[in-house]
C-alpha cells in the first residue's frame, strides 16, 4: 500500500513535467473527425452506456473505449479495461493492447471523467490523438476542449461536444 503511494506521487510529478513540456498542435487541422477513442473509468461505463451514445451524436461507428478498473488478481485480461498495474514507475503503460491504443493517431480523444486521477490523466496526455476533449473538473492543461457539465448527462455531454466540433469545423 505504502508503495502504491510512492508510486502515485512519482507518476504526478512525471505528469506534472509532461504537461509543462507539451504543446497542443490546436485545432487547426482541417481533417474531419472518423476515429474516436474515450478513456473513462469502470465506475462510469458500469452505469452509462458511452460508446453507444457518442457513436450515435457524432455519426461515426467502431469507437474505442478504455476503463480503468481496479487490479484484481481474479480478473481476466480485458481488451477494454486497464488497471493501475498496467503502468511502470516510469510512467510508461505496459499492457500491449492499452499501449497500442494511445500509440493509434485518433481523431478525437474523449476523457470521459471528472475526477483527478493521475492514472486516466497519464493516459491522456501520453495518447497520440490529434484532438482531446474531457472536462472542465479536471486538469485543464489536457484537453483542447474543456466541456462543463455533469458526468451523468451524457445527452447533454455530447450535444455540447458536437456543436463545438461543428463550429470548428471537425464534423
């Protein structure tokens, strides 16, 4: 447990200098939104059907979902989930199919969660999406677009992502 918090309090330091060193290539980039990938937590994806949901207000198919679960001994590998053990002290990930996520250049990163947790924030910044969005609750050196809004109302979430995406011109 001691080490867990040891490991914790270098992970936000790591993050802490990434985000001082990173620059966002802004939202420039004329290309139209295709691939879609969101990084949320178990708790959220128990209760809200996500992908369903943001799959239908973009008009886009085959987004890529990520939770991140708590680590079980008793759990089965999952292509859709990642614990805290899937990270080194490096802050590097070493699940292969949660690295080759981050490494796809997405179109469209969403950080569907509202709590500080360094380990869905590492997996933002180190995704190699063009475009990130998540929200206002969180660090907000993470995303392009920071939407305020209550982590229950998806419909809401993704009306406002939707209209933001048109008026740049990404959808």
């Amino acid at each position: 447990m001691i080490f867990q918090g040891f490991k914790e309090t270098i992970l936000k330091k790591k993050l802490d200098k990434l985000l001082s060193n990173s620059e966002f290539g802004g939202a420039s980039a004329l290309k139209k939104i295709q691939t879609v990938g969101i990084i949320t937590s178990e708790e959220i994806t128990s209760k809200i059907d996500l992908k369903v949901a943001v799959e239908a207000a973009l008009g886009i198919k085959n987004a890529k979902i990520y939770s991140l679960r708590a680590f079980s001994k008793t759990d089965e590998i999952s292509y859709k989930h990642f614990t805290e053990k899937d990270i080194n002290w490096r802050g590097q990930f070493t699940q292969t199919n949660f690295k080759s996520f981050l490494e796809q250049p997405l179109d469209l990163l969403i950080g569907y969660f509202n709590t500080n947790n360094i380990f869905l924030e590492s997996a933002v910044l180190q995704s190699k999406a063009q475009f990130k969005v998540g929200f206002a609750a969180t660090n907000s050196k993470l995303y392009q677009i920071e939407i305020s809004e209550e982590i229950e109302h998806v419909g809401e979430f993704t009306s406002e992502l939707k209209k933001y995406l048109q008026i740049i011109k990404k959808l």
